[in-house]
C-alpha cells in the first residue's frame, strides 16, 4: 500500500510539473520553486551561490522543516528525509550514510566516508548523535565526494549545518517545554536579533529519557540518557561590509547508558558513556562596495572527549580525547563571467587514549592544503561549468610504534550545467575523494573480551588510502509549485579498507585491517515536492514531498581475482514520504513522515534488514498576545506503528517504540 501511494504521488508530481501550462509560469510569488530558484548555498563551492548555478546533487533541509519535526536529533531528522542511521538505543553513538559511505561508527572523525561540520568547519567527531539542532538555520547536504571542498574524510557526502544568526533581524525568542514517553524532558531556549552593530543567535537545550522500550515492549535496560547542548554565534558589523564573528558550540552527554547486546538484555553487563564536544571559533568577513572581492579567515579550536565507564567495575575505564586546530583563509573574485575562490586550509588533530581504548593510544595528524575553485557562466547564465582543484599535504604520527607517514592527495572536480529554459536544468557532474586510514587502522594493539572470547585487534602500518573516482547526472525541473528532481551516481573505490580475521586459536581471535581490491556503489536519487495550497491559490500550505534512494550496485572484492561480496549495512532502497501542512490564520500545523529502508543485508546473520518508521506532530496557537508573542501547544509521537525494529546489522540493538510527547511553545 505504502509503494503504490508513493508511485501515485510521484506520478503526480511529475505531471504537474511538466503540464505545459505551468512550466513557464513566471508569477512572483512566495512559492515553493522561487524559493529554491533563489536559495543561496555555500557548501558546494565555499562561497554564496544560487542554487541554479549548482552541478552537483545537493538537499538542503529548511529551517521550517527542522522546526516542523518531531525530532530534536540529527539522526532522527535524517532518518525521516531517507538517509540511513545507525544507532545505539541509548544515543551514545550514531552515524549518517550518504550513497553508501557512513561517518565513522566510533565516531572518529578522520575515519568517516561523511563528514559533518557547523558553517563548514570540522568540529572533531563523527558521531551524529552529538550534534543539537536547538540554533540551527538550515542544513546543506552534499552528495557524493567533496574532498576539493573539505579534504579528506568526504569521500560519500557532507553534512553541513549552517546555524542562525542574528545579522540585521529584529529580536526573535523562544521557549518550549515537552514531557513524555519513557520519562521524557526536553527544554529548548532560544534567543536571537541585532542591535545597532552588534548581532546574536543563541540557544540551550536540554533533554532527559529513561530506558525505553522496545515496539515489543521490552524494557531495553541501560538505554537511558540526558544531554545538554549550548550554541552562541554573535559578532560585531563595521565598515558595513566587514564583520568579526564568535562562535561557541558544546555539547554533553554525562552519564548516558550503552546498552548490552539486547538478547541479554542486562544492565549489569553494559557500560555508562561520557562525552562531550566543544568548538569555538573565531572568524572575519568582509568585501569590497561593488562585491567585486570578498574574503574570509577563520580559527578554530575544539576538544572531543569521551569516556566508557564499565559499570561492573571489571575493566579500566576507556578515555579517548581529539584536539583539534584550524585555520583558513580565502579571497573570492566575482565578475559578470565568472567567480574564482583561492585558499589555504590548515588542519592539526592530536589524539590521545588510555590503555583501555579499542584504539591506538596517540597520535599526531597535520594537514596543508591550497584549493582553488572556479564558476563560468555562459551563453547568457544557460550554460555553468564548475572547476576546481585542491592539493592535500599531510603526515600521521603514531605514538605506539613511532610510525610517521607523508603523504599527498590531489584532487579534481568538474562539474557542467546547463538550463535550456528556465524552468529545466540538465547537469554532470565529476570528481575525486580520498579517505585516510584512522590511527587505529594504523597502529592498533588492543583486545577486548566478550563472553569468554578475547578478540585481538593488530593494526597495518602498510595500509593505503582509500580513493574514489564519482561520476553523477542529473536532471532538475521546477516550477512556482513544485519540483522534481532525479541523479544517477556511480562510484568506484579502490584500497577499500575492512577487517579481515586471520586466525583463531582457542578463545582468541585475532583481526587486522586490510586494503580490499576495490568497491563499486551506483544508484539513483529521487526528489519531488508539491505545493498544492500554491498550485490551487489557497491560504493555507499543503506540500506532499518524497525522497528515494535506490541501489543498483553495493559490492566490494577482497583481491582481482576474488568474488564480489555486498557491502553489508547498505539497504538497497530508502523512502521518505513527508505531508506538510500549515494554515496561518489559524497558526495550525501538522506534519506527517512515513520512512521505509528495505533489502539492507546484515553482517551478523545475513539476513535482509527492512523497517518503517512514522512520525507526526501536531502544533497549535492557544493563546495571541500581538505584540507580546504568542502560545502554542504541541503533540508528537515517533514511531506511530510501533514498529519493533533496528537500524543497524547488529540484533543487540533495538530501537524505542512508540514515543508521545506533549508540551508549549512561548514564541515572541
């Protein structure tokens, strides 16, 4: 039922937007594909572009379609616009998949095929699950490799998130408290606006869950959390066109259960987890009167720490911790023809662990690297090629054996597109990504013991970078009401790295890191959206949106000669149907998300994995004060069907079932 509803609204959207009646509408309107006509993006190119100047496939998840969820997690919020997550009941570790690649599952942010930064600076970690979105604007959602923007560790996409700011916008407020399901609490404050020169977007949030349940309704022991998480981006304007800018962004999760295998189902067998996230930056801007030039320079600095505490007091507590240093400069030239952007990244992340951590116990990463990117426009702004081009220099330094590796990376994009009419843009799409083997890969020496068997983990200090050559097409329609938008995406790996077990002796197994032959993934992306409330010149929102991901190929080889084998964790498709409603005059909104993953080919058993989730939630004005604000009440419930299900290849970790929460909202 769910696949025919879908393939109707698809066929649909198609239609309408290839009516010839509408694809040349020209109304000046507040509608959906003005919106997405003029959107301005920076992650593609590192510098302000219209959206229809683009080569690459990009999504970019609004600021509405954040504040309609009814998520208050990064991971959740992906998990209802299609992208794969993979979690732990408790929330202590999380990762993203983009096309196949994953962020790393310990949460390293040098190991991840994904790579998140806030306003594009790394912060240190992979795991999804120490990311808030109690301050963030929008989020802008790369694709396919982006190392010439980024560097390494974006071989599968990027996940930038852009949070608010308070440049030139009147003073905005907001408070919000929810209870639930499982012992749930969450408080949200939220303050932002300018005065004179001087601007401000900040936020706290809070968050408190007891152990949930299972969709069978198993209490899941150990699987309780609490988080707090603090984002400030302020800054001073002068000269006009010239800003100073602050940023602060901490995250904490102290005393947060990771549950056991679930089977067991024992508190008294898992372990508690700190950890916590701290990046702060500070960052000029500025341009010349005509934006002929504009510049950037930025430093950051962050810590990531996390700590597994085993709650049976049998083994030493694991202590990880990542330091990291940034800088970065840039210059933009823009003329009429074409834009060029110029810099230097500079990246230094100091690792360091205890002899308890399943990693190596120090190490040293250094990374310099010039870019140069470059937009032509054409033809009269039909015909965009992109160029650009970023030579990485980097050294690793392992602590344990003394190992120090060099080592450099260039790496090319090009990307064409091209708009016959306005309403139509046909795109291509090159480039490389290269990933680097963690220090762990590296330089790994540590065991860990599971119900009497020792596993021993030996790290290669001969392993090689992964590379990837990426290949994608794609077609974008859209008119006042809606959009349609479909990407092929073929990529191959080589030097594909993964665990290879190469002895048993009695208790004790013995595994190594190896460089696989090579991995090939391949796919088509598809997105539509409709305004219907637009379309049939109503007051009132209607916009049924789909996203779908579908594999043709996900398959890895160990040598030349060896069979293909399927990259396991991978579903071989994921759909996300989103219906969202809001009325105005009332102040009613509703928002309904159906997400189904299916075909997804389990590691443990080999099984194929496939679920589906929904979600809703419902917001209403109680009370108006005008000038003073407004009250609004709110209903969401996660996982509506109560689907007992998980989202990775383990069996030991099962997701919560239904969840209902209630609350209000003061917004002034």
């Amino acid at each position: 039922m769910l696949k025919n509803l879908l393939s109707v609204m698809l066929l649909s959207m198609v239609l309408c937007i290839a009516s010839p009646t509408t694809i040349f509408a020209q109304e000046t309107s507040t509608t959906l594909s003005e919106s997405l006509l003029n959107l301005i993006v920076v992650s593609a190119s590192r510098f302000n572009e219209s959206f229809r100047e683009v080569t690459s496939n990009i999504t970019v998840i609004s600021g509405e379609e954040i504040d309609s969820s009814s998520t208050n997690t990064l991971d959740d919020l992906f998990i209802q616009k299609g992208f794969k997550i993979s979690k732990n009941p408790g929330g202590s570790l999380s990762t993203i998949q983009i096309r196949g690649f994953s962020t790393d599952a310990h949460g390293n942010d040098l190991g991840s095929h994904v790579l998140i930064v806030i306003n594009g600076r790394r912060i240190a970690t992979g795991n999804s699950s120490m990311i808030s979105l109690a301050n963030v604007d929008h989020i802008e959602i790369i694709r396919g490799p982006a190392a010439v923007q980024f560097g390494a560790s974006a071989m599968g996409g990027v996940v930038n998130i852009i949070t608010k700011k308070g440049v030139g916008q009147p003073f905005h407020a907001l408070l919000s408290a929810e209870g639930g399901s499982y012992d749930t609490f969450k408080a949200l404050a939220r303050l932002s606006g300018s005065y004179e020169n001087f601007d401000i977007a900040t936020a706290f949030n809070f968050i408190t869950q007891g152990n949930m349940k299972t969709g069978a309704g198993v209490e899941f022991a150990n699987s309780d959390f609490k988080t707090y998480a603090f984002s400030l981006e302020t800054g001073y304007t002068f000269e006009e066109l010239h800003r100073i800018g602050l940023s602060l962004n901490y995250f904490d999760s102290p005393d947060t259960g990771s549950p056991g295998y679930y089977p067991q189902n024992d508190s008294d067998i898992a372990a508690r987890v700190d950890k916590n996230n701290f990046a702060m930056a500070l960052d000029y801007t500025g341009s010349t009167a005509d934006n002929r030039f504009s510049w950037t320079a930025m430093f950051s600095h962050g810590v990531d720490n996390r700590e597994y505490i085993d709650t049976r007091g049998l083994e030493e507590t694991s202590t990880y911790k990542v330091i990291s240093n940034l800088a970065n400069a840039q210059l933009t030239f823009n003329q009429d023809i074409f834009t060029i952007t110029g810099g230097i990244d500079y990246l230094h992340y100091d690792s360091t662990s205890n002899e308890a951590a399943l990693s190596a116990h120090g190490s040293k990463y250094s990374n310099f690297a010039p870019f140069l990117i470059a937009k032509i426009r054409l033809l009269e702004e039909k015909l965009i090629l992109s160029l650009g081009g970023r030579y990485d220099f980097f050294t690793i330094d392992l602590e344990d054996t003394g190992k120090h590796t060099d080592k450099n990376h260039f790496s090319p994009s090009i990307g064409i597109a091209y708009l016959p009419i306005e309403n139509l843009k046909i795109r291509a799409h090159y480039t490389k990504g290269f990933a680097l083997p963690t220090d762990s890969q590296l330089g790994a020496n540590f065991i860990y013991s599971y119900y009497g068997t020792n596993y021993y983990y030996i790290g290669n200090e001969n392993l090689a970078p992964e590379y990837s050559d990426s290949y994608e097409f794609g077609i974008d329609v859209f008119n006042n009401y809606a959009d349609f938008e479909i990407t092929y995406f073929w990529n191959k790996t080589r030097n594909f790295i993964s665990t290879s077990r190469y002895l048993i002796d009695g208790p004790n197994w013995y595994y190594t890191y190896i460089n696989n032959d090579i991995a090939y993934r391949s796919g088509v992306e598809i997105a539509a959206a409709i305004d219907i409330g637009g379309l049939l010149d109503q007051n009132f929102v209607l916009k049924p949106s789909l996203s779908l991901t579908h594999f043709f190929t996900f398959k890895t080889r160990t040598t030349p000669t060896s069979l293909f084998q399927p990259i396991t964790g991978v579903p071989e498709n994921a759909i996300a149907f989103n219906l969202f409603f809001k009325h105005p005059e009332s102040d009613f909104m509703a928002n309904l998300s159906i997400s189904r993953f299916t075909n997804q080919l389990t590691a443990t058993t080999g099984a194929h994995l496939s679920y589906t989730t929904v979600d809703l939630v419902l917001q209403k004005r109680l009370l108006d004060f005008n000038q003073f604000g407004k009250l609004s009440a709110r209903v969401s419930v996660n996982n509506f069907t109560n689907e007992d299900f998980r989202t990775n290849n383990s069996a030991g970790y099962m997701m919560p079932g239904r969840r209902i929460y209630g609350g209000l909202i003061y917004e002034y």
